[in-house]
C-alpha cells in the first residue's frame, strides 16, 4: 500500500481528483468504481471544476457505484442515486447510461443484485476505484462479519453504520435497514484502488486497515492482499 499524508482536506481531494483525472486521460472510456459519503464530496468537486473549465472530459468515462439502500429511489434525496446527481454527474459531461447504481426500488433486490454483478462484467471489470472507510472499517457496504461476501448482494446495515449515517437524515428511524453493494471480490477486482480517510474519528479504523491483520472484522484491511492501492489520508498514522 502506498500511503500518502495530506495536510488539509482541500488538499487530500485535490490529490484524489488528480489521480483520476489522469486515469481518465489516459483511458477515455476507463471505468470508474465511485462512493458516496461526505469523504468524495471535495474530490467531486474537483472533478467538476475540471470539466467546467475544459480540463477533462468524462464523455466516453463509465461508472459503477459501490452501493445503495434499498426503499429509496432515484428523487429521494437520501438516496445515492440522488447524492450522485447533486455531487458529480450533473456537474461533468458523463452520459446518464454510463453511471450504474444499484436500484434501491427493485422489486426483487436478490435478482437485482444479479443484475449488478452482471454489469459489472459486462463493464470489463473497474479501472480504478475511490473507497472511503467507515469508522467501524466498513468499504462500501461490507460490514464488520465473521465472513464477508465477494459478490454483490444485500446487506443488513449495523447499527453504528445507521448511526454514522442518520447525520443525513432527519432522525435515525428513517435510515434504511439494508442495502445493496458491491461484495468484496468486486471491490478487490478494481485494477487500482484509492481509499480516502479524511478526519482523527477515521484513524483507527484506517490504522487497523493499513497495519493490523486481515480481518473480516475490519473488511478494510483485505485491501492489504491488493498489489494497487493508494490510501491518502489527512491525518499520521503514526502513533
Ligand atoms: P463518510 O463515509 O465519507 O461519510 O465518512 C465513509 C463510509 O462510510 O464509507
């Protein structure tokens, strides 16, 4: 793992949009693995001031999300669906068939988590992938287990996930149960993967992540078994 410290959060979102910028010149029709979660939002940001000032184009890029809850749909504004939207795809020149978010409304979500999995293959697989943590060391919406799954499926979210979460909402009550996400093979099939921790209440969970054993109580840290991955961070490490 290649670790990179940031002083600031401006700074850290400059260096993660930096990095996908370059993938996306590199490859034009590159896909890109994207999260949601208030750590992206300033790389997001970046994107779009890019491609409003001329300085990338997206027309031929792809994109998969990591996740969705399942019962919200596309105008919910609590939906990831929704967050995409508001935070990046109006902002860039990405046609709306090349962004792929699992249906939160999908009346069977097992065959919609099929679905998802086909795409993913139909895609190619994905370029590079943006990862947040959650502090419970969650990636995407794979939860602290005593076994994780490789494929897409729906998940259950525990509680401090909900809680972590409810911030988004207007009371706990109204966080969704479940999810759909990408399983961990998914997120291991990325060919690149930049993971973002932005903040001190990330650092242990990154700490477990970066330096503590392989653990499916700490999905995070199976990243340690990838040969690509970039973690930036704005905060030591260190002890
Ligand atoms: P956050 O969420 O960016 O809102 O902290 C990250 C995550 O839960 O994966």
């Amino acid at each position: 793992m290649r670790i990179i410290k940031k002083e600031t959060y401006e700074e850290l979102s400059r260096c993660a949009a930096d990095m996908i910028l370059a993938a996306v010149r590199e490859k034009p029709e590159c896909v890109l693995g994207l999260a949601t979660g208030s750590t992206p939002i300033g790389t997001y940001d970046c994107l779009a001031a890019a491609c409003r000032e001329g300085k990338a184009t997206f027309r031929q890029a792809k994109t998969i999300n990591l996740d969705e809850y399942t019962g919200l749909g596309e105008n919910d504004p609590q939906s990831y669906r929704f967050f995409m939207e508001e935070h990046l795809f109006r902002h860039i020149d990405i046609r709306r068939e090349n962004t792929h978010i699992p249906n939160g409304l999908a009346p069977d979500a097992a065959e919609e988590c099929k679905r998802y999995e086909a795409l993913y293959e139909r895609l190619g697989g994905i370029d590079l992938q943006l990862l947040g943590i959650g502090q419970n060391g969650h990636i995407g919406f794979n939860e602290p287990s005593r076994a994780l799954e490789a494929g897409t499926h729906v998940v259950e979210l525990s509680e401090s996930t909900r809680i972590a979460n409810s911030r988004n909402f207007a009371s706990l009550s109204a966080v969704p149960h479940g999810a759909i996400t990408l399983g961990m093979g998914g997120i291991l099939k990325a060919r690149r993967i930049l993971l973002l921790a932005s903040g001190e209440q990330k650092k242990e969970a990154l700490r477990k992540a970066v330096h503590g054993k392989v653990d499916p109580e700490v999905p995070a840290s199976f990243l340690q078994l990838h040969p690509d991955v970039t973690v930036i961070c704005d905060f030591s490490l260190t002890l």
